[in-house]
C-alpha cells in the first residue's frame, strides 16, 4: 500500500509556481519527481521514454487542434504572459483557446 507522501517543497518563486499536464504527471508517478523538477531541475534527466512521452503529449495537442479547428493557440514566454493573453483573448474572442493559462489562489 502506497504511502501518502508529504513533501516540503522550496519551489523557486522566479515565477510563481504553475500547474501543468507534465507536472501533474510527474506528481503521480513520483512527488519526489515533481520536487525535483522544481526544485531542481538541473538535475533531472529526460530519457528516452520521457522523450517519447513528451512527443505524444505534443501529437494529442495537435490532433486536438485538428478537431478544433479555428482556434487560437496561446504562447508565451512565461506562464504570466500566457495567463494575460489568455485573459485577453477570452474577453475578445469566442474561438476555442489552446494551452489557455489560468492562476487561481497563486496556482
């Protein structure tokens, strides 16, 4: 039986910590993962599955697009500037948004 695992973070608050879909996975397959990440991400190494992972992850979003089609894709250089274009363009647009960024409570 699993352990419910209570791990002190000291996440780096360049930006504030955002929630995302490989965070979120991270999280499940390991909280000590996900801390390093954060914490450390220096140290954390991408093998070949994480790879292949990530190339899916990118598949799905573009077949999504797919189905979806006339959206608008929201980037940025930052989780902040993805959050404010977001913001923007749910108050000027009624297109779908793809990688919307919202916060909620500083996440």
């Amino acid at each position: 039986m699993r352990k419910n695992m209570n791990v002190k973070s000291e996440v780096n608050m360049k930006e504030n910590p955002s929630l995302s879909k490989s965070k979120n996975l991270s999280l499940l397959q390991c909280p000590k993962r996900l801390w390093l990440e954060l914490n450390r991400p220096n140290l954390v190494e991408e093998d070949e599955d994480v790879q292949a992972r990530l190339a899916a992850g990118s598949h799905v979003g573009e077949t999504a697009r797919g189905l979806f089609r006339g959206g608008i894709l929201v980037e940025g250089k930052s989780m902040d500037e993805r959050i404010q274009k977001t913001k923007k363009l749910l108050c000027s647009h009624s297109s779908p948004l793809y990688e919307a960024a919202f916060r909620h409570k500083k996440v």
